[in-house]
C-alpha cells in the first residue's frame, strides 16, 4: 500500500493560483507571503473607557484622597485628538480612540468618581483620580499586533477565521491561494439507479457517487458528479470523457476481474495504467493511471472498488491526500495515534488491514473498538467509526489488549 501512494502521490503537484475574496478562500493554502502595508494599530490607542492623563499627575492618589484633573475633552473611536493633554488636564476617551498628545497613561472610569458625579447630576468639567496609573497603563501602542513590512501571515498557511480576520484588518479584500481541485465523478454498473426514482428489482441506489462527492468536498476540492456509465464500452469512454475537464477522475466499481469490470480495460485502451490491485484491505481492487482519450491532457484516474466502504476507504488513503497535495497542504495524511484494542481484528490473507472503529478515551487512556460487520459493504459501519484501526499486512490477528494504530477520520491534520 504505501508503494502504491508513493507512485499515485508522485502524478499530483500543487495547482496553480487563484484570485479570491478573503471570505470565499476559507479553508485554502495561501500562495504568498501577506505583508503588513501599515502599523496595526497605526496610532496609540486606549484600550479602555476612561481618562487619557499624564501618570505623574496620578502619583499618591487614591480612594481616600484623590487628584482632581480639569476635563478639557472627550474623545471617541475614530476621531482625531484637537486638544493636548498637559499638567492637571485629562481627556474623556473611548476604547480604540487616539491618545492625544501629552497624555501617556489611562485611568479607567472605575477609578474615578464619574459615575458619582454623574448620579448627582453634577457636569464633568473636573475629575477625581483615585489610583496611581504608571505610564504606558491601558494604552495599545501603534505597530503593537502588527509592524509595516512585517510578514503577517507566510505563504502555506491554511486561511481560517483568524486569517481572515487580520487580512481584512489590514485592508486586504482579495488574496492568492491555491487553486481547489475539480474531482469528476463516476460510478459504473448496469445494477444502479439514481436516487430519486422508483426502486426496481435487482437494482440499487447509486450511493458511491454521493459518499465520494462528500468527502471530495470535505477534503476542500470541488466534486462534479458526471452520472452512471452503464457496463458497456462506449458508455463508459463517454463518461470518462466528460470527466476529462477536471484535476482528477475518480469512477467506482469495474475493476476487479468479474465479466462486466470493464474500467481497467478501457483505461488501458485510453491512457495508461501505473497499478492495478493493492495489498489492502478493504480497497483491494483499486486502479490508478493517466486517461488521455481523444489525445487531450492526460488526466490523473483513481478506480475505486464498488462496494460502498471499500471505496471510502480508498478513497481516504490515496484520493484524499492526493487533493490535499494539490491544494498545497503541507500535511496528507490523516493523524494517527496508538490505543488499546478490546475487540478482535483478523488478518487472514496478509493484507493491510483497515477496520472500522471507534475510539474513546477513558482515564486519561485511548481504547478502541470495532463497530460491527466488517464486510465492505455494510456501509453504516462508517457512520459508527471515528476511525480506522490498523493491523500490518505481516500480523495475522491483533487481540484486545495489544495497542494498535488508529487512523482517526474526524482529527484536523493541522493540529497534530
């Protein structure tokens, strides 16, 4: 399994540029270094409701005996200081206003007798002061979060709230990021149907399509769903085709070795195939290869299997990260982390074995349990899982008790 990542891996490079709206890049890897255009803040600034003063006028004062100050001011956020502040002066300021000049210190409103005053109807012309302030107290000094020519936020950072937040915070309206990738989608099959329409006999819904194009989009690409190819030859090409315009065709189903799997044959027909079947479990019968129909751009193919779990699964092991690659992340895989198993897990044809599990974290320990049938076609055993146990190709059965390593499905990559 890990050869096979390697050479899928090996086909994908990061996507080129996009132009974006801040809100709309959410969740895309910044293609350049964010430079700080200015200070932020550009002025100093009172980081409280209070009384913008000189701090020696303040020196000895408190409750008992307090310092008046004359009122010669007042000042909100977003205005410009007219008046200076000098010896036995204050201005009334706002949170986020200019401190004016001369003023090196605030005094917050608490610390004066304004609600007093105010209670008593008596006009704020004087002050009293009944704490020492030191200088620089309750001020935000300009350049203090962010300093002209800084860089802000480096190119590879993944944009979340934050980001977004300080780019708007210094003006930016529009920002680089890589390119999300459009992922085609087919699912193959004489036995499907959409969904929508009466169930017939021997047939069944088309649940791939809409499990892959969930998690294409989860993964941060752009899934497009071309519809059903029948298990006919020229149906097929003509999905597959329509598929081309995009970073990478996935189809499910049609590639392992019964009479109608007929997508490795027309993909060998139509490109080249670079693997065919994995030592894995689910996921098996899995191809990968370059499609070139009508001798257009080669387009990266990943065949996934039929059966609902085991193309979710393979899926998560090399469509995924290959998505994730294109989108310049710097980390592919899922986090993984070791617990103890307290169920079984059989290993009874040396292949890499993915379980669908459930982790739980019980007195400061992680403990991890299978959630049911195991069979690849029980796909409610995904909505169950949290994660996915693994036992190594080379150990045939993995006993409660043993750690084992556990993929975890719902685990930002980010944080680990």
């Amino acid at each position: 399994m890990e050869e096979a990542r390697t050479r899928i891996l090996g086909h994908f490079d990061i996507l080129d540029p996009e132009f974006k709206s801040i809100l709309d890049a959410q969740g895309q890897v910044l293609a350049e270094d964010m430079i700080g255009p200015f200070d932020l803040p550009p002025l100093d600034n009172s980081a409280m409701d209070g009384y913008a003063i000189i701090s020696g006028d303040a020196r000895g004062a408190s409750e008992y005996k307090p310092v008046t100050l004359r009122v010669v001011g007042s000042l909100a956020a977003g205005q410009v200081p007219t008046k200076n502040v000098v010896h036995g002066t204050a201005i009334r300021i706002m949170t986020g206003a200019p401190i004016p000049d001369g003023a090196d210190a605030v005094v917050p409103f608490e610390n004066t007798d304004e609600m007093d005053r105010k209670s008593s109807g008596r006009e704020l012309s004087e002050i009293d002061v009944r704490t020492e302030v030191p200088a620089s107290a309750n001020i935000r000094l300009a350049g203090q979060d962010v300093e002209k020519g800084d860089r802000v936020i480096p190119k590879g950072t993944i944009l979340g709230a934050a980001e977004i937040g300080v780019l708007a915070s210094l003006g930016y309206e529009h920002v680089n990021v890589f390119r999300r990738p459009v992922v085609s989608i087919i699912a193959t099959g004489n036995e499907l149907l959409g969904i929508g329409g009466e169930p017939e006999v021997g047939k069944i819904y088309d649940s791939n399509s809409y499990s892959l194009a969930a998690a294409v989009k989860k993964s941060g690409g752009v899934p497009r769903l071309v519809g059903i190819a029948r298990d006919d030859v020229d149906d097929l090409s003509n999905k597959l085709e329509a598929g081309l315009l995009s970073d990478i065709l996935l189809t499910s189903a049609g590639v392992s070795k019964g009479d109608y799997d007929i997508v490795k044959d027309v993909l060998a027909d139509h490109g080249q195939i670079d693997l065919w079947s994995v030592r894995m479990r689910p996921a098996k019968p899995l191809a990968f290869g370059m499609l070139d129909l009508n001798k257009s751009a080669p387009v990266p193919h990943l065949g996934l299997p039929g059966n609902p779990v085991s193309a979710l699964v393979g899926f998560e092991q090399f469509g995924r990260p290959a998505i994730r690659k294109m989108m310049g992340h710097k980390k592919l895989d899922r986090p993984t982390i070791w617990a103890t198993l307290e169920d079984v897990i059989y290993n009874y044809d040396n292949r890499k074995v993915f379980a669908r599990a459930v982790v739980k974290k019980r007195e400061g320990r992680y403990f991890v349990n299978l959630t049911g049938n195991q069979s690849s076609n029980i796909l409610t055993s995904m909505i169950r899982a949290n994660g996915l146990a693994i036992c190594p190709e080379d150990i045939a059965v993995k006993e409660p008790g043993q750690l084992v390593e556990v993929q975890m499905l719902d685990w930002p990559e980010e944080v680990f």
